[in-house]
C-alpha cells in the first residue's frame, strides 16, 4: 500500500509526460494502479508499455533533441537526416534538426560495435541464410 501511494505520488508528478507518449492515440492516462498499471480514459486497465507500440517523445524529450541538436549542429550541418520507421526516432531526428528533410529508413537500428549504422531484421533470401 506504500509503494502504491508512491506509484501514484509519481504517475500525479509524470502525468502529462506520459500523456504526451500517448499523443496519437485516443488515450489519455486518468490513474494509476500497483504492477505499473494505468488506466485510461476509456476505463481500460493497462501495463503502461502497453498502452502505446511506438510512442511520441514527451515535452521534456523534445526540449532535450532541440538541446542536442543545437550542440551537433555547432559542430556539422549535416547533408542528410536519416532516422529509423518509429515514431520517436522521426521526432527526434525532426527537434534536432528543424530545417533539415528527415528521411525513415526500414532496418535501421544502433550497433554495438565500431559500425556506425547496422541492418536489423534486414530481408534476406532463404539461399542467404535468412530462413
């Protein structure tokens, strides 16, 4: 009963940012129940990851992508923006680099190693191991 008085001390103080995620969908977050739970305006009861598959960026989100973007653009202008199909990458890409044309590209994701870019579940033919 403590930790749900916490949750929802918490889910009171991050409301609108989780509502901002939410923007795009008919859902607005109205509580917050124990085990990460939130209910919906609808009166769904819900796991807050699953109330949205490709969430937006918050406010605060937004404000930290313009920040950054400020700083890479002292250092480069770039030729190009590419950024992954979800949704936070575009606005992201879109905060950090207002006069810039985005571009999405399927595949795209973050490598662990010294490559800048990787393929992640790029098409392959089955004679190519992809099967």
């Amino acid at each position: 009963t403590a930790n749900v008085a916490k949750a929802a001390a918490a889910f009171g103080a991050q409301r609108d940012g989780i509502n901002d995620a939410l923007a795009g969908t008919p859902y607005n977050a109205v509580d917050i129940k124990a085990g990460c739970r939130i209910t919906l305006d609808d009166g769904q009861s819900v796991r807050l990851r699953d109330a949205y598959s490709d969430p937006g960026l918050t406010t605060y989100g937004r404000d930290r992508s313009r920040a950054a973007g400020r700083e890479l653009r002292r250092r480069v202008e770039p030729d190009l923006v590419v950024c992954s199909v979800l949704r936070r990458a575009r606005l992201t890409a879109e905060a950090a680099f207002p006069t810039s044309d985005v571009f999405t590209a399927p595949y795209l994701a973050e490598a662990e190693d010294d490559r800048v870019l990787a393929l992640d579940d790029a098409p392959m033919s089955p004679s190519a191991g992809g099967l």
